[in-house]
C-alpha cells in the first residue's frame, strides 16, 4: 500500500483506549510498550496531532541529559509557550520544578518516546520521575506517557516492586501485532488469496505491511522490498536483531536451529552446542520478544515436557526459510528475478503458507469463541500431537479446543486440492485421541471440499466447513 502517512489503519480499540485516559480529567501515567516495529511511535503520533494544541511529543535519544531536556524543553515551549528561559534547563528536576509552578488548567498531555533511553545519560532517571510524580505531577492535569521498545527493561521497570516506578502506573498498554483481518486493509486491490499471502510473508508488523504495494503482484513486492540489496527488508533481520539483542549472532542461531527442525530443546541444544542454562535464558527472551514460540499439547499441564518451539514472526521464517542462507548471492551474483525464479518456487511458497495459514485459522477461532459463535466456551486452544493409542500410532491436530466435555478438531489445508475423504477419515481417526463427550470438527481449506465429503457431512451440525473468503468476513 502506497503512502501509509496519509490513511491511519486500524488501532480504533487502542485510540479508543488513549481517548478515554486523555478524558479522565485526572492525571494519568501510561505505560506503552511492544516490539519494534509494531507501531508504536505511529499510534502516538497520531494521537498527537488529534490534539496537537495541548500535546508534548517528545522522543528520548541515547544522548546526554542535557541535550534530552534541552530537546524536550523545546516541545514543551510550543505547547506552554513559557519563553526562553526553559533553554536554561540542563536537568530533568528543573522541568519538574518549573511544572511545580506552572499554571495547567487545561489537559497537558506529556508523551516520552524511547523513554529507556533517558537512563542512559541518568540511571537515575526513574528514581527522578517517581518522586516528582509522587509530589508534583499526580496534582496536576497531566497526561503522562511512557513509551519504549526494550521489552525487558520495561518489564522490569513497571513489575519489579524494588523499581522507583513500581505502582505509579494508572494504565498499560502493550501493543501487539495485527491480526491478519486488520492486516487485510493494506491491501484494498488484492484478493483474499494474495492478501492472505502477504500476511503470511510479512505478518502484522504494520511498517513491513505498508511497504507492500497492492498495485503490484506478490512476486514484484518480494523482489523489491526482501530480495533487492537497497530494499527494506533485506537486511531488516540483521539489523533488529542487532538493536533488540546483545549477542544477536546467538540468538540467530537458536532461530537457525529451529528453521532448520530443531524443535525440542534437547535439539535446539545439540545444534547451537551451548550450555543448557544459557540456550534456556535465551530461548525465553526471544519468546518474550515474539519471536517464537514454546508450545504444549493442547490440554496439557503448562509444565509438561512435551513442549515444541517454532518461529511463530512469519517474516523471521520468511527470512530464514528463503533468503538467509544464500543471502550472499543477492549480493552481486545473482539478480532478485532469477533467484525468486529458482528458490521461491510456487510449491515452496504454498507450503511456507500452510504453515502461517494454521495461525490465520486459530486467530479466526479465538474471534468465535470470544464472540460467544461456538456450542461451547473454550478453555483451551491450540495444536495438538500424541499417541493414538487405538490405532498405535503418532497424530497430530492442526487446531484442537477444549473444555470439560466438548472437543473442537479442526484440519487447515492450504493446497490446490480439494478436502477429500482420506483427510476426512484421517481427521476422524485423530478424535480417537482426545477424550470428550461431544466432539466437533472443522475444516479450513483454500480450495474446498469434495463432493463426496460434501454428501458425508451434510446435516450434520458436528460439521463446519470455512473457506479463505469466509474468514476474511
């Protein structure tokens, strides 16, 4: 989608949520936080120019303190219009001192983008913050925002009870990536097909969404903005993991190890050939990132050994399933076409996508159940795999959902054939495993079902069927 500043897409649930706190008529600290990327900064801005008159927007730098208070003190003097005297500042008590004094009868809303970098010139920045707003600002009509990407320090930072900002918090926010219906209007000229495609390949990360411009084919938009030296996203990998991570090189190779099969931790450990304690700490940051994901099956206790992990950012399994490890010949020896042409075949796109497609089908799940849609409320929901000890052998549910005593087995299919009665069958044979009064089944599948399974499952109300155009509804 061409020029993504010009139109706002999506965000109503939290704009709604800013709007509410900006009305409160009291002072209000919130804290936003998410993953690069998600857009955060994007939504603020926003918010900021719905009310621009009466709004700091301010974004922290890696500088000295000084420079950090001179720069908010120059966005603070546009709103207050206080004079020049506010260049004086050098310190962050001299702008608490001057809000002391100052005469705020309307809202002031005090937005601080990257704010965990304002403790690189102050590790004391927090302690500052809680005691001015413990005895300046919770008195007056503020509406105070802290915003920042480093997931851990935030988290420390808000939940850790020995942290000088622990329970000054009014309101939190964690920004999440979209979902693949919100994702939809990106695209306005692509059919639901290809935009379930390019979801699959970028996700919800609104920034990677907006540079693929639906006037385009799918092809020409991985060309130019994935396989091409000056696009976007041919180094994006490289350079988040760079400014999210100390030790990138590792972490990268965990995620290498689990793009390349390795999905068990004794696995993952053999690969990377690390120390278990540390391939353990790892593994749950980039869990905590978003990154991947540590899945049980469906069920279970949360302690359970039987526990899978999978890159779960469709555009760090993009990265790594095509371009990572031949990255080196889209540097000058081979062109973006012919390599698109040789590595990203049809047959290999198609089954990257049924991969992703499984996440499509549970978020669309999670909406009916939330929305009340199903015979039951679920009190689980995800992938399955076991032992079918019936027909003594290994199963696995694409989707399962679970309560006391009904089951929902669902089947996502994401190929050019149709849903046929083996696939039936086999779906049947997999309930065999899980023990529940009522059993459901669903089936998700881009081109359909058979005639025959048609005639099998009519007027059967255990049955549903769902195809790419009703879940984009």
């Amino acid at each position: 989608m061409d020029h993504l500043e010009e139109v706002f897409i999506g965000r109503s649930a939290e704009l709604a949520f800013l709007d509410k706190l900006y009305n409160s008529n009291k002072f209000e600290m919130l804290i936003m936080h998410g993953r690069r990327r998600v857009g955060k900064s994007y939504l603020l801005t926003h918010f900021a120019n719905k009310h621009k008159v009466n709004t700091v927007y301010f974004v922290g730098d890696k500088c000295s303190e000084k420079i950090n208070v001179q720069n908010f003190c120059e966005e603070l003097d546009k709103v207050l219009q206080a004079g020049d005297f506010l260049k004086s500042f050098e310190r962050w008590s001299d702008v608490y001192s001057f809000l002391k004094n100052a005469e705020i009868s309307e809202r002031l809303v005090l937005i601080i983008d990257e704010f965990t970098y304002l403790f690189k010139s102050n590790p004391a920045y927090d302690s500052g913050l809680q005691i001015a707003i413990d005895t300046i600002l919770k008195k007056k009509n503020i509406f105070l925002v802290l915003c920042g990407s480093e997931v851990s320090v935030i988290e420390d930072i808000i939940d850790n009870s020995s942290k000088p900002l622990y329970g000054r918090k009014t309101a939190e926010l964690k920004l999440f990536p979209f979902t693949y219906k919100e994702a939809r209007a990106f695209f306005p000229n692509y059919n639901d097909e290809q935009a379930v495609t390019a979801y699959s390949i970028l996700g919800g990360i609104p920034f990677y969404l907006s540079l693929f411009n639906d006037k385009l084919s799918i092809k020409e938009n991985i060309i130019k903005n994935c396989l091409s030296t000056t696009g976007v996203l041919f180094n994006e990998i490289e350079t988040l993991l760079r400014m999210e991570l100390k030790e990138p090189y590792f972490y990268k190779n965990i995620m290498l190890a689990i793009n390349g099969g390795a999905s068990t931790f004794n696995t993952i450990k053999d690969k990377v050939g690390e120390e278990p304690a540390k391939i353990a700490k790892y593994i749950n940051v980039l869990v905590n990132l978003g990154f991947i994901k540590k899945e049980i099956p469906c069920g279970e206790k949360q302690n359970s050994r039987n526990t899978l992990y999978s890159i779960c950012d469709n555009y760090f399994s993009f990265y790594f399933m095509f371009i990572y490890k031949k990255q080196n010949m889209l540097n000058g020896l081979i062109s973006p076409e012919l390599y698109y042409e040789n590595e990203i075949t049809k047959e290999r796109l198609n089954a990257f996508i049924g991969h992703r497609f499984e996440g499509v089908c549970e978020t669309f799940l999670k909406e009916l159940f939330y929305n009340g849609k199903m015979p039951f409320f679920a009190e689980n929901l995800g992938r399955w795999w076991g032992n079918n000890s019936v027909l003594k052998r290994q199963e696995e549910i694409d989707l399962l959902a679970l309560d006391r005593n009904n089951a929902l087995i669902c089947e996502c299919k994401y190929t050019s054939e149709k849903f046929d009665e083996k696939e039936l069958s086999d779906l049947q044979d997999s309930a065999l495993c899980i023990n529940r009064k009522n059993k459901y089944f669903m089936i998700f599948s881009k081109s359909g079902i058979t005639s025959s399974v048609q005639k099998k499952i009519k007027n059967n109300p255990a049955y549903t069927v769902f195809s790419i155009e009703e879940l984009m509804q």
